[in-house]
C-alpha cells in the first residue's frame, strides 16, 4: 500500500500492482438471516429463498468504504469519504410544501372555496396555506448526477504533486538505478481519479390543513444512491523529472483499477409547519418551522447525519390573479454544531401563462458560516472551499382533474463551488382534496 511521510521521510509500501486488475463484484450487504422456519408460513421460505439465491453478499459496510478499499492500495483516495458523506446531500433539491391549490373561507356560502389561480411554485415557499382540512398529496423523482468540484471535473481529478511536504510513492524492492544514474529505493506516483456520484430520489409527501392559517407536511424522501471510482496510475510521476528512468526500465508502470457500489434507503425525513401571520393587501406573511431528521445513512450519502431546524420566513402575494412573486429567508441550523448551519435564501415568481399552465423562476442561494467539512491534509486532488452556492430554478406545472397538477423542473448551477451537478431535472405530480 502507499504511505505518505515528509520528502527525505518515506514508508515504502507493497509494491503496486500493474494494470488488468478486475474490479469486485458490484455487491452489497448480506441479506439478514432467516426467521421462523413455520410450515404455516411457506411463502416466507420462499421469499426467503429468493432473497438467498439472488441477493448480494456483503463487500463493504457503505458507499463510503469504496474509496477505503486496500485494493486501491491507498491512492490517496481515502481522505474523500468523509467529504462526500459531509457534503453530497446538501446538494440534493427539496421540494415545496405549499400546495398548489388553495381553499379559502367564503362566509356568503359558510364553505371552503377553492381558489383558481396561480400554481404555488416546485421549489420555493407561497405564504397561502392550503386550507382547514384540506389534503395535499404528492410525489416527485430528481435525478442528481455530481460532475464537477470547485469547477474541475470529477472524471479527471489529478492529485497535487505536494501537500504540506508529502508525496505519493511507490516502493521499488531491491532499489533501481535512474535515468541520471543515482540510486533509489522510491518512485513518486501520479493519480487520475474519475468519481461518479449518482442519486435517484423519490420523495412522496403529504400537507394537511390543521386551521385556515396553519398547515403542516411531511416529506419522507427514497435514496437510490451510487459511487463509482476509477484509479489511472503512472510510476514514476512525470512532474517529477528528477525521478526519470531509462527505457525499459521494468520499474516504470501504469495501471487503472476500478469499484463501484450502490445503496437504497430512506433519506432525511423533514417535518414542516407553515402559519400565515398576515393576509394584506399587497403582501402576505408566513412563518415555516422545519425539523429534518437524520433518518438517512451519511456515509451511503443518503443524508446530512445531523438533525436541522429550520426557520423561515415567507413573503408572496397573488396580483392581477395570475403573478405572485415570493421571497423566502431562513437558516437551517445544525444542532450538533451551530457553526456550521446555512444561511438560504430563494426569490422568484409564478405566473399563469394560460389557464391550465404556470411558469416559475426561482433564485436560489445557500451561504455556508463555516467549512462543511475538514481540510484535506495528504497529496489529494481538491480541497473543499463550498462558502456561497447560487443555482437558477425553472419550472411549470399542468393543471389537471380541477385539482391536480404535474410538473417539470430543472436546477441548474450558477457557480462552482463545491460538489455541483450540471443540472438537477425534477418531475412531480400533486392532487388536492
């Protein structure tokens, strides 16, 4: 394996292994042992049975025990599991608790009257709430694939020759004689890594009307998430020319190894109540209190691994019946350690373009008080420098069946910082009653 000491300091490690090394099966964890064994129960054997004959045996612990794997013979790639597991799920989107159907109090005929306007927006908060009694059910899939860090591609991460004086090396067994004659017992190694983070996310999500000024949600998202890791080797590293060898020289290789792996689970469950504090002429206001649970697996990148309040206060207001524009503010604040909550912010607007369809554009803002994760201290490929991420939302929405509507969505990034995705394309459908 490869070790890092101070230049002139080296640990030299096994010797790395040429290129044609096969990747291990894509597996996962071993399926739980049998129960009760009743002959009153004969389909649970042969479920059972199923589960046997087709289920995975276990290969690591999580996602994030890839990039640990002592196949990788420690490329330097270990120091990013506990980056991803801090950072990847914040990117995930996180869809409105505002229905898009609102019923109001008309004292004339003592009943709820739905009200017909504008749809409340994809990604974004209204102030209206959907009304006393009123349910909202809902459900959409986002697709999130990671490309880039702090503007590189993730598919070519070169890791930097030096860090705070150390430097990957491979041991030569027995020493060789180099280009220029000197001897050495080391080569510097050069790395290109390709990271593939993927995320299938299904979030169903129900809004009830406690009062005509309070209604509340829960949103339970479902985590299909993948990582994928290919290691290119150089021996010796050509940045470093006083490293070079002679033709032929035997010690001089290359090679590409490659794992991957998947998880399925539930992500973090988020809990939302939203209180309308004023219905005015020109605006309306709402306080939104979320509570996100951390019910997801961190290292299977399927969640924060922290529990998150978040208070928000929400602006908007319907005019001419077809445009409301909306301002949304808030924090989440992370409860086991405050510096590190994030400020969001998001502004935008919806309109009713005909009558069935309305459009939204949404500009969203994230602004981090403290580094999401710690300094990366070894010769890796990126640090972690996430403070202000900006995105643009655009969306629209399709009424149908009076109350019902299906979306389409997409975000896309306004800057790189961090762990960014070309763009995060969501489909959803609702249905109030």
């Amino acid at each position: 394996m490869f070790r890092l000491r101070p230049d002139g300091e080296h640990l030299f490690p096994r010797a790395l292994r040429p290129s044609g090394m096969q990747p291990p099966a894509n597996t996962r964890r071993s399926p739980a042992p049998p129960g009760r064994r009743d002959a009153a129960y004969p389909f649970l054997r042969v479920a059972l049975l199923i589960a046997l004959c087709l289920g995975p045996s276990a290969a690591w612990a999580s996602l994030a025990d890839v990039l640990r794997d002592p196949r990788f013979n420690r490329l330097g790639l270990a120091p990013i599991a506990p980056v991803l597991a801090s950072t990847v799920a914040s990117t995930y989107p996180v869809a409105s608790a505002s229905s898009s159907v609102v019923y109001a109090y008309n004292p004339a005929l003592d009943t709820l009257e739905r009200q017909v306007g504008v749809a409340g927006p994809i990604i974004g908060e209204r102030a209206e709430t959907i009304g006393k009694g009123q349910f909202n059910l809902g459900a959409s899939y986002s697709y999130v694939h990671l490309t880039t860090i702090n503007g590189d591609d993730m598919d070519s991460l070169l890791n930097k020759p030096r860090v705070n004086g150390q430097t990957l090396i491979f041991p030569v067994k027995g020493g060789t004689t180099l280009k220029d004659g000197r001897f050495t017992t080391f080569l510097p190694v050069k790395v290109i890594a390709d990271l593939d983070v993927t995320a299938n996310i299904a979030t169903p999500s129900v809004t009830y009307g406690l009062t005509p000024d309070l209604d509340v949600n829960l949103t339970v998202p479902i985590l299909q998430t993948s990582l994928g890791v290919t290691a290119h080797t150089q021996v010796p590293d050509p940045r470093f020319p006083e490293f070079a060898l002679s033709p032929g020289n035997p010690n001089a290789q290359m090679g590409v190894r490659s794992l991957s792996d998947d998880a399925f689970g539930i992500g973090d469950i988020l809990l939302r109540a939203k209180y309308v504090l004023l219905r005015g002429d020109w605006v309306d206001v709402a306080a939104q209190l979320g509570l996100s649970l951390p019910t997801g697996s961190r290292n299977d990148l399927q969640g924060t691994g922290t529990t998150r309040l978040q208070p928000t206060v929400v602006l908007s207001h319907v005019y001419a019946g077809r445009f409301e524009p909306f301002l949304n503010a808030g924090v989440d604040y992370d409860t086991n350690d405050v510096s590190r909550s994030v400020v969001r912010w998001a502004v935008g607007g919806t309109a009713q373009i005909i009558d069935p369809l309305s459009l939204s554009v949404v500009f969203l803002g994230r602004h981090e008080l403290a580094a999401q994760a710690e300094p990366i201290q070894t010769p890796f490929f990126f640090q972690i420098e996430r403070n202000d991420q900006y995105d643009a939302s655009v969306g629209c929405r399709w009424r149908f069946a009076s109350s019902g509507f299906v979306g389409l969505n997409a975000i896309v990034p306004l800057n790189d910082q961090g762990f960014r995705p070309d763009v995060i394309p969501t489909i959803e459908v609702e249905y109030s009653f």
